[in-house]
C-alpha cells in the first residue's frame, strides 16, 4: 500500500513540474548570437513557442509596403538563454527591422560576451563601435546590437 501511495505521489509530481516547465525560446533565438541574425517571428513560429504567448498585439498593416508591421508577444512562463523571457517584439519596415527581447531582471547583461559580431568583409564593412552594451555595423547600411538597461532588453536591428 506504501509503495502505491509513493507511486502515486512521484506521477503527481513529476505531472506537475512537466505542466510548470517554463517555455526555452532559446533554440529559436539563438542565431542572435552569431551577428544578431533573426527570423521573422510572425512567420511559422512552431507550435512549442505559440503555447507560451499570453498575448499578441500587432499594430500596421502587413500588405503596405512601406508601412511597417510591429508586433509585440507577451510571454507566460518562458526562458531565454537560461534567464526569464517577458516579452518579444518585432518590427518590419520598408528597408529595416528589428528584434526585441525584454527579460525579468538586469542578470541578462551576463549575455553579452555571447553575442559575437557579424563576420565582414573589411574592404565593405567598418566596426563603428563594439562594448559591454552592444555593437554597431556600417555596411551600406547598419546591423546594431542593444543591450538596454533600463528596458532590460537586447535589440537586434538592421537597415538601409
């Protein structure tokens, strides 16, 4: 009879932690870290990722060319290289975009020495600055890296 309760009372357990298992965006994001590549999360986002957002905003309109789509996830119980994801945002306009991460608590700036720089070409491409809180690439246009204190967020964005 012990055992049974004992039994009982792992499957219980276990069926709670499965259920409480915080979200990992972090294979989704993870070519962030290699020269701020980034997908368009509003494209085919898998299943695994639908289920941690609480809402979904997205303000402008997908079908003018010109004027730029935000869109904005609010997250439930998710994660983020290792650290508590809040929110998601994306920008697409005509010739840029951007990424957005918004985390819990400062601890996020610990990711920094992760993100690397694109490789370039430095005939085409000039480093215009590389610190603790991001990066900037000229190249005809710019990639930018954003570590933002007080928003708690990592930017990821690009243009003409």
């Amino acid at each position: 009879m012990k055992k049974m309760f004992f039994i009982l009372g792992t499957f219980l357990l276990v069926q709670t932690s499965v259920a409480n298992a915080a979200t990992n965006w972090t294979p989704y994001l993870k070519s962030m870290l290699s020269g701020c590549e980034f997908g368009n999360p509003t494209k085919k986002l898998p299943a695994v990722y639908k289920s941690s957002i609480a809402t979904k905003k997205v303000k402008g309109n997908p079908n003018i060319e010109d004027g730029g789509v935000y869109m904005t996830y609010t997250l439930k119980n998710s994660t983020a290289f290792g650290l508590p994801l809040l929110k998601i945002e994306y920008l697409q306009g005509y010739e840029w975009n951007y990424l957005k991460l918004y985390f819990k608590d400062a601890k996020f700036t610990t990711l920094r020495p992760q993100f690397k720089l694109p490789k370039i070409n430095k005939d085409e491409a000039k480093v215009v600055k590389n610190d603790k809180s991001g990066y900037e690439v000229e190249n005809g246009g710019y990639l930018s890296l954003v570590f933002d204190q007080k928003q708690k967020s990592i930017t990821c964005g690009a243009g003409v």
